[in-house]
C-alpha cells in the first residue's frame, strides 16, 4: 500500500508555525483517504484469513452387513449405508484433525471413531474396509480424489480392489468392436486390499471386463462406456459375499470431468 504523500494548500492543508490546520477541502480529501485505506485494509484481512474448504464423500468397501451412518465433523455425511456404497460429496472445513464417526443406522453409540486430514481446495474419500476386529470392525482411511479433468480425448480410472474372494485381477477396457482376445489390461495382477492409482487411457466407448490374474474367463463385464474424454472415476471391485468363487460386483463413481 502506498505512502500518502502531504497535500499542498489547494488541497485546502493550512500550514502554520510548523502545525498543520485542515480546512474543509483537506477534510473532504483525508476522508476520502481514510476510507480507502479502511476498504484495503478489510480487503487483505479477507484474503489472510480465507479458508477453501474441503470435498468428501464416503465410499464404504466393508462386509460388514449393518447399514451405517457416518458423522463427519458433526454432521451426517452418510446414512444408512452398507457395502458397494459411494457417496456425493459434501463440503466441510479443512482440517488436519478432523472427527469422523460411524455409528449403526440403527442409532446407539460408536462403533468407531477417528481423525482425518482434509486438505482446503482438495477431494478426498473416507475410504471403509473391515479390519476384523470385531471390538471396530472398520478401517478407515483417506484417499485424495483427482479433482482436475483427465488430459484432452483420455479418460482416468483408479481402482479399488476389495474382491478379496476373487484375489489378485486383471482389468480390461475393450475397445468396442474387438475382443478380450485382442485387448491388452490397464491394470494387472492387482491385489485384494490394493489401490491402482489414475491410469489414463484413450476415451472411447470400451467395455470394462476383469478377471483373476492370467485368467481369461470374466469375473465381471460391464455395459458399454461411452467414454468421450475428461472422464475421472474410481472403480470399486467388490465381491458379493466371502465365498468360495463368488461372482465380482463393481461400484463406480465421477470423480471430476463428463458425468454419466
């Protein structure tokens, strides 16, 4: 912010004896002035004291078969969820402590309570998996969506392995008008319990096909995706119960970009 500079006498500033009289003009102007510099100054202690908040949602993995509500920062982000469910987002006060709860739907007292780091201007997912505790039963941990389009005529998928039945898969995006004969995976050998992080492929319409690990009978196929760029997604791979060769179930939510 500049200094102000003294006015001279047409400015209606009055020197005498080394004092300065401020006559109705000089008033005007130093009023004016002052006004200013009160509307800067309020505008920088906005800007210095501004917060983005933060984009969350729930994407709830576990086999737990109670229906749940999570409570976020005190407010109710999911309720009556169980397994395969993605949640919209929510906007909530950055944090690098932030209280999350989760309770039964049914109401009663915690099942489970933690902390976790929101970041201001980021999208993240309050990712549950069960840790089979049967004191907690839940895992809670946070994922950083992308929150920017993918690259120009490309499309970006993340995938969340939980089929813990099925093991290790296999993901295909098949062209349309070819095969999984003639189709190369995006992801391979991907464990139950890990994280493929945004892989970025050519947007077209493709079906997404997964099996086991060197297996090429599917487990799971989906209807065609009309992909036409900038799609961002995070795919959910689920089993439908813990038994022996259960089919695979998938779960997908837009995470940024075209919407379905």
């Amino acid at each position: 912010m500049g200094r102000m500079k003294s006015a001279d006498t047409k400015a209606g500033i009055v020197r005498r004896h080394g004092a300065r009289r401020i006559g109705p003009r000089g008033l005007a102007t130093a009023a004016v002035a002052a006004l200013a510099a009160a509307v800067t100054l309020t505008a920088c202690q906005n800007v210095a004291t501004y917060t983005q908040s933060s984009l969350v949602r729930v994407i709830d993995a576990s086999y737990n078969a109670q229906a749940i509500n999570v409570v976020v920062e005190g407010q109710t982000l999911a309720a009556n969820i169980g397994q395969g469910t993605i949640t919209d987002y929510g906007t909530f006060t950055a944090s690098n402590d932030a209280p999350i709860k989760i309770t039964a739907a049914t109401g009663g007292t915690a099942i489970l309570t933690a902390n976790g780091t929101f970041q201001a201007g980021h999208q993240h997912s309050v990712f549950l998996t069960d840790n089979g505790a049967a004191s907690t039963g839940y895992t809670v941990t946070i994922l950083e969506d992308q929150q920017t389009v993918a690259a120009s005529e490309h499309a970006a998928f993340r995938f969340l392995n939980q089929a813990a039945s099925t093991g290790a898969v296999d993901v295909y995006m098949v062209p349309s008008g070819s095969t999984l004969a003639n189709a190369i995976p995006i992801v391979t050998n991907l464990a139950a319990g890990s994280t493929a992080g945004y892989i970025g492929f050519a947007a077209q319409t493709v079906t997404m096909v997964i099996t086991p690990t060197g297996v090429t009978t599917p487990k799971y196929t989906s209807t065609p995706l009309a992909l036409t760029g900038g799609e961002v997604r995070t795919v959910l791979i689920m089993n439908a119960q813990l038994t022996s060769n259960p089919p695979v179930e998938v779960s997908m939510a837009d995470d940024a970009g075209p919407q379905d």
